[in-house]
C-alpha cells in the first residue's frame, strides 16, 4: 500500500506543471456553465450557476465509498436524479474522471453527525457538531473495493491536486477547512476514511 501512495504523489507531481497555474484556475473557477478546467476531466451533470447563488460552503469533506471501478459514474447519476440523497456533490471515478453531480445551490445528505469528539485524527474542538452536510461540499472517491484500506489510484490524486485548487478558489474555503470524513464523524474502523486525501490537500497548499 505505501508504495502505491508514494508511486500517487510522485504521479501527480510529474503532472502538475501541464495543468493551469493557481492564477488560471481561480479565475476559471469564478465562471459559470460547465468550463473546460486544465488538469481535469470534468463532466457536468449540473452545471455552475452564478457562485453568488451557490451555496455558502464553508468546508470541503472527502470521502471514500466501498465501491468496485465504476461506482462514481453510477452514484453521481443517481444523485444527479435525487440531488437531496445520501451522497455527495461530487465524485472522482479511479480513472480520474470528475462528476459533477449536483447544483451547488442544493445540499446532498453526507457528514450530517460531526459527532467525534475524541481527537483521535486532528482537534475536534472547531469541528464537533460545527462541520457538517449544510455547510460542507462533498467529493468522494471510488475504488475501494474490496480492500477498504486501499488507497486512492494515481489517476483519481492527480485530479484531487486540480479539483481541490478549484473548490477552495471557488467558494473561498481556507486550507484549514479541508476535513476527511473520519475526522469529523465516526464511519469504519477498519480505515480512515478520505485522510490521505485530505492530509494530501493540506500539504499542498503549504
């Protein structure tokens, strides 16, 4: 496992330099419609309104659902029909395709606990009961399936290093503010659940 997330971060550092500098992508992100964003593969199920109408997200959470190769084109369908269910706004497939699935003026059911409140992970004290489905957007990632502890493909961390960029330019949303879903809320003991992901995101930004 520890080298396919190192063989991860090396990938994404060799992408990098073709993708927009940090300059391009936060004017791309204030845009509306469904624009073409350099370093990602994007498919709009929803597209982007006037961000002054979307929703005011204050957290980005990152989770990983225990589902085979192909299980986020098929759960961002289904929440592009049902934008309100349990689910998330967006979905990053292994292949690193990006679904855009839901208006960023709707709120999809995810991370609604913020129940943990043991430190385990990070400081629970600005978290607990404060991060939570009505202030947070959601992205999850597929693939881990059937080794939950796997982590995520090289393909789906380069698309992170892009998306990650655009949804904090996007909605103003500090580097601090970027949680994994085992940090804010119990899920599976068996993993943490979007840390890598998540402690990846906040590297970045350093």
């Amino acid at each position: 496992m520890m080298f396919r997330l190192l063989a991860a971060i090396f990938a994404a550092l060799l992408i990098a330099p073709a993708a927009a500098t940090d300059a391009e992508l936060v004017k791309i992100a204030r845009v509306s419609g469904t624009p073409d964003i350099p370093g990602l593969k994007m498919v709009w199920l929803a597209p982007w309104g006037d961000v002054r109408d979307a929703h005011p997200w204050r957290n980005i959470i990152v989770h990983q659902t225990e589902g085979p190769t192909g299980s986020a084109r098929g759960g961002a369908a289904e929440q592009s029909k049902n934008p309100t269910r349990r689910g998330v706004t967006v979905w990053v497939e292994t292949d690193g395709t990006v679904y855009w699935a839901v208006a960023e003026n709707l709120v999809p059911t995810h991370g609604d606990g913020a129940n943990r409140n043991d430190n385990k992970y990070i400081d629970n004290r600005s978290t607990y009961r404060q991060v939570v489905r009505d202030n947070s957007i959601g992205v999850e990632f597929a693939g881990n399936y059937p080794d939950v502890t796997a982590g995520p493909t090289e393909a789906q961390v380069a698309a992170w290093k892009v998306l990650v960029k655009v949804l904090r330019a996007r909605y103003g949303i500090p580097l601090d503010h970027v949680y994994a879903h085992n940090w804010i809320d119990y899920k599976d003991a068996r993993y943490c659940e979007g840390c890598w992901l998540a402690t990846l995101a906040r590297t970045w930004g350093e």
